[in-house]
C-alpha cells in the first residue's frame, strides 16, 4: 500500500459513534503512562492530565475531533467543558492496534483483530462540515490549523523512525545470520575431525 503526503486542509470528523470506546482507549494510556512514569518525563507534564480529563469526563461534555496521516497517526484535538470549567487539549495518537493488525494480516485469529482501535472509530463516524468548523472555539480552530498545517512534518518524522526501526532489525537479522553461519561452521569442523 502506497502512502501519500498530505495536502492543504485535512478531513476532520467528530467521534461522536464510539466516543466512550475513544474515552476507554485513552484512559488505558493515560493508565499505562502512570504506571510506568511515562507521565513524568513527557515534554509537557499537564498535556498528560488534560488527556486524563478527557479519558473521565462525561462524554455529554467532551468533544472530540480527529484527522488521519499516513501509517496509523491520528491527530486529535479534543475538549472538556462542564460547570466546572473548560479544558482544550491535542496530540498526536499512534494507532499501535492497526499497525500490529497489519503486521499480523496472514494470522486471521490473532486476538489483535477483535480489539477496537482509533482506525475502527474514525471510521464509523463522518466528516465535520465547513459550517461546523467556523462554529468551534478558537483554540479547537487553531488546533486544527496547526494539524493541516503540519502533516508533512509528522508524516516525515513517522518515515525517519520506520525508517531507523528497519534498519535495526536488519542489522540484527544480519548478526542472527552470522551467528548461527559461525555456529554451523564450528559444528561441521567438529565432525571433519
């Protein structure tokens, strides 16, 4: 499969089917990050509990927009807002689900297929209006012009690391291959002996 830059503006949808399934993939996240210390070295420490308002709040309150780039990154912009105040957030989600479903594409009854994702979600729900646009709030707006005009940065970036990630296992398919070459050839001058 062929993976294209973006251009210009992106297509957001609203995740508005499924939005308390969203709501449960990031607070397994947010979850993990806390129980590895993940939380604690992010370069913005609040941007992890914004995300965990988001994962709790009441989802009548929540809002939540996303786009997609190439290889399995969604950005997501996202807002709370209740009596109690109002909290705007974005990042970058990496749907490490799809990805691994990919990887395993030839192994049907892997477990990996029968869990929801990110992909699964953008996809069940529609494209936001131009008209729906103009109507968010001005840090949602701005949220989304940061996203449409930063695609091909991230997407660049996603290459790199794929890109370094394949030539590790590469060098260590090559250092597997000589060991087990060196290991048949120590085999085979113990049995010329």
């Amino acid at each position: 499969m062929t993976e294209t830059l973006p251009t210009g503006k992106k297509a957001w949808k609203e995740i508005k089917e499924g939005k308390e399934k969203f709501q449960e993939i990031i607070k397994m996240l947010v979850d993990f990050d806390e129980r590895t210390g993940r939380h604690g070295y992010a370069p913005l420490k609040e941007c992890h509990y914004m995300r965990k308002a988001i994962a709790v709040g009441e989802p009548s309150h929540i809002r939540i927009l996303a786009c997609s780039y190439p290889a399995f990154l969604y950005y997501v912009a996202a807002e709370l807002s209740n009596d109690q105040g109002h909290v705007t957030t974005c990042w970058v989600h990496e749907d490490g689900v799809k990805a691994e479903r990919k990887d395993r594409q030839d192994e049907p009854d892997h477990p990996v297929h029968g869990v929801l994702c990110m992909s699964d979600l953008f996809e069940q729900n529609a494209e936001i209006g131009a008209e729906d646009r103009q109507a968010l709030g001005p840090l949602m707006q701005e949220y989304m012009g940061r996203a449409d005009s930063s695609a091909e940065e991230l997407v660049e970036e996603r290459k790199e690391k794929q890109r370094k990630e394949s030539a590790l296992r590469k060098k260590q398919r090559e250092q597997k291959e000589k060991r087990e070459n060196q290991a048949r050839a120590r085999q085979n001058s113990g049995e010329d002996l």
